[in-house]
C-alpha cells in the first residue's frame, strides 16, 4: 500500500468539489479529453503528454508524465490520499476505493477521477508532525508520500484520534516501494512559505488555545484600529468579542465576533448563534473565527449573509495576523516571536 499526495487546484479552487463527490480528479490543465484508460504503462503516458504538450521543454515533459502515470496507473484501491486545503488549515485523509476512469461529457477538469472514502475530510494541519507536513508542503500535484515511514503514521494517527508522536528520522530508499516511475515529494521543490506558516500555527495552538484563541483575535482586531471588549472566560453566549471603530467603539462598524479554537469544524447552529448574538446586541456585522474552519452547512449559508458576516479560518488568522504583526501589543509579539524573511518565489506563483 501506499499514500499519495494530491491537490485540488492551483489554489485549491476545487477543494469542496473533491470532498462532496467522493472523488479525486485529475484536474490538468490542457489534459482534458484525453483517455487515460488506453495507457498501459508509463511509456504510454509519456506519448500522450508529449502528443498534447508539444512546445513544452522535456524536463517538464517528464515531470508531467511521472504525476499523470502515478494517478492513472500506480495509484490502486486501498491506497490512502492525502489533500491539503488550501482555505483551511486541515488536511484530508481518504482511501482510494475504485480503479482510474475517464468521462468524456465531464465538465473541464473533472474527466479524469477515482472514487475515494474520505476518512476524515478536516483533519487538522498541527495535528501531523512537521516532517510529515514538510513532505505535504511539495510543489507537486500528484507525488508518493514515503520519507520517514509516513504511511504507517498517518495510518496510525486514524487509529488514535489524529493525534501523533514525532519519530525517529527514517527515509526508506525509493526502491524499497517498488515504484520507481512516480515522482515523490523528494524530487520536488517544497512550499517554505506554507511550512513557515505551519509552524506558526503549531505555535499560535500550543499558546493561545481555548480562550487564548480570543485574546490573539481581539489583539488583530485592535491592531487594524477596532475598539474592542472581549467577554470573560466562561459562558458568552456566543459574544466573544465585540468590536466597533472609532476610539471609544462608537463609530461605524459594529462587530460582534465569536472564536472556536478546536479541532472540530463549526456546524451551522454556532453560525445561527452569531446571527443571534448580533441582533441582541445590535450588531450589523459578524466575524467568525473557526480554527478548523467550516462545514458545508456554514459554507452554504455565506452568500446569504454575505453583506453581514465574514468568516476567518485558522489560516485566515494566521495571515490577518502576519499582515498586523507590527501593530500587535507586546505581549503578544512577545508569545510570537517572528522576523521577516525574504526567499524567492516559485515560478508558478
């Protein structure tokens, strides 16, 4: 057996779509039409990539027919996946249940799939240990996860509540998995910009979980210029905070914020709460911080309160709270000690 890594989208645009259908697709610009049924082994991969990308340099040529060989052909049921999300801060764990099939009428980017048993569709990024996130962080969209035994540990973190313990560094060679065509995350340039992130948000649970996760949210908030009262420890009744402009809070807008910092989604009854707690207190906006972001039901509900409530992720915290660092009180900088680097960008950023 073995696990894969696979993105959905550039900018994970089809996240949602790959967890609904029960699917992963193979969503390659340009690839559209072509069966992959036909192909028998990587040979036969590499023709068809070179027949529909005829201009491309052939380094990238074979990159491209290592990822298309490994969904079409290497990947098998009971294989497990792996799905960053790029909205939220999780990661989704499923196993693949079905063999590649292509359907020609699909809408674009949705010809080439494989069924897949979501195990757990959320499962929280500062759950995994660095190592195994470094190996997620690849520039790739489709690669073999293996360094460091990372198929048996994320197969025992299902076991154990998602929960894991670091490990001794142990890379298997590559030729030990038999798979010696599919590119793995060794042979790709990784996302320091996601892994210093990670890091980051490993850093922000450990400090500032629980009630924490409201004080981090008010200090952001007074760092863009809100006045704010924060609600004690204890029952809120969903206030969290509430935020208002203006150096007394009496100016336009006026916030009310509820905080979850746990590992579970919020469900649509904490969005109804808000809505309620907004109206009590005569709020005419609402922000939701949900650490581990939203289910489908929340997700759903936004475009109808789109000229009232905004939502924040962890992710969406982490990158309000990098944007206002230097605006942030002291004590709270001095919890999160960051500096500023620069590295260069990838070429498809």
């Amino acid at each position: 057996m073995a696990i894969w890594l696979v993105r959905s989208g550039k900018y994970g645009e089809h996240e949602s779509r790959f967890i609904e259908d029960g699917k992963i697709y193979l969503t390659w610009d340009g690839l559209g039409e072509k069966d992959l049924s036909v192909a028998s082994d990587y040979q036969d991969i590499k023709r068809i990539v070179e027949a529909t990308y005829p201009d491309e340099r052939q380094g990238r040529l074979n990159n491209w027919s290592g990822q298309i060989w490994a969904f079409a052909l290497a990947m098998q049921p009971g294989d497990w996946v792996v799905m960053p999300s790029k909205m939220t801060a999780t990661i989704a764990v499923g196993e693949i249940v079905g063999a590649y099939s292509f359907v020609r009428d699909a809408e674009p980017h949705f010809h080439h799939r494989r069924e897949v048993r979501w195990i757990n569709a959320a499962v929280p990024r500062n759950s995994f240990d660095q190592d195994l996130l470094y190996s997620m962080g690849a520039f790739l969209t489709v690669c073999q996860i293996q360094r460091n035994d990372a198929e048996r540990r994320i197969r025992m973190m299902a076991t154990g509540g998602w929960t894991t313990r670091t490990l001794p560094a142990v890379s298997l060679p590559a030729a030990q998995t038999g798979l010696t065509t599919a590119l793995d995350e060794e042979q790709s340039e990784v996302d320091l910009e996601q892994l210093a992130t990670d890091s980051i948000a490993k850093l922000i649970i450990q400090r500032f979980q629980g009630h924490g996760m409201a004080l981090l949210v008010d200090a952001v908030l007074r760092a863009q210029g809100f006045t704010t009262y924060r609600s004690p420890e204890g029952a809120d009744k969903g206030i969290d905070i509430l935020a208002a402009g203006g150096p007394f809070g009496f100016a336009q807008p006026k916030i009310c914020v509820q905080v979850k910092s746990g590992d579970a989604q919020a469900d649509r009854p904490e969005f109804t709460q808000l809505i309620g707690a907004m109206q009590s207190v005569g709020a005419e906006h609402g922000l939701f911080v949900s650490w581990s972001g939203f289910k489908p039901t929340v997700l759903r509900e936004l475009p109808g309160q789109f000229f009232k409530v905004r939502v924040w992720t962890g992710k969406q915290l982490v990158d309000q709270l990098l944007a206002n660092y230097d605006k942030l009180d002291q004590d709270i900088r001095s919890e999160l000690p960051l500096k500023r680097i620069w590295t260069l960008a990838h070429p498809d950023d």
